[in-house]
C-alpha cells in the first residue's frame, strides 16, 4: 500500500530504467523542468520511490539486418509537405513503411527499384520514420512532414 506523497509535479519528472544498481537502487531517467537534458541517475533512484514507467514494444529495433553495400536510400524534399521522393534499391521485393513517433505504421508502400513518389498529403506535421527493407536488407531514413 502506497502512503506516500506526490512531488515535483508539473516540474520534474523520473522514469524507471530496466537496470538495476545493486539491491536497493536502479538506474533511472531524470527531466527536470530548467534543464533541456534527460539525464541517468541512480541517486534518485532508490527502489521504494514511485517513478513513473513506460512500457513500449520493440517495434523500432536497433538489430536491423545490415545492407548490403550497393544498397541504398534517398529521400527528397525533407521537410516534405505533399509529395515526398524515395530512390532506392535495397533488392527485390522491396517494402516502404512510414512509422510515426510511436512507432504505429501510418503508411506501407510496396516499391520497385528506382525513384516512386508518395503522396503524403493525408500525413499529420511531425516527424516520422521512413523504413525501407528488401531482400538486401534495411534501411531508414528520418522524415519530417510540415
């Protein structure tokens, strides 16, 4: 049962790391509200504090397939506004995904090798994530919509 109280609110905020630091601390993320840092810490993170936590699928992996080296992604304009160029050549079989900041697909395309043009029309402004993968792997490339 939780009896304590809540602070720094609308000023600060902890996040719970996976990594833990000994038995009565964890590694934890800092934003504090007159710093533009986020910063790791395990002073403030003993275990019995109430930091907050985010849960989030691997969707966006860092293990991506490695490309061949004749492999290859361009993107143009960025920012993009209406149409958005892609000229790529990854191999055969060739997927476009557009990932949006949480990593929901908002657009797939499948591409032929060569420049196509997307229409990005229906795309909210922000930034996105523009995958392309094929049979001689992955590339991304980030775009952003205005």
């Amino acid at each position: 049962m939780c009896t304590g109280g809540f602070m720094s609110l609308n000023s600060n905020a902890f996040y719970w790391s996976s990594t833990p630091n000994g038995t009565d601390y964890g590694w934890s993320w800092k934003l504090f509200y007159a710093d533009p840092y986020l910063q790791s810490d395990s002073v403030y993170g003993y275990k019995n504090y109430g930091f907050s936590i985010r849960c989030i699928s691997d969707t966006l992996a860092t293990s991506l397939p490695e490309p061949k080296s004749d492999a290859y992604l361009h993107c143009s304009p960025n920012p993009a506004t209406e149409e958005f160029v892609v000229d790529a050549d990854l191999g055969d079989d060739m997927v476009l995904n557009i990932l949006d900041v949480t990593g929901a697909t908002v657009l797939v395309q499948p591409l032929k090798r060569g420049t196509a043009i997307l229409d990005i029309s229906g795309l909210a402004s922000g930034v996105y994530l523009v995958r392309v993968s094929g049979s001689n792997g992955v590339l991304q490339r980030r775009l952003m919509v205005e």
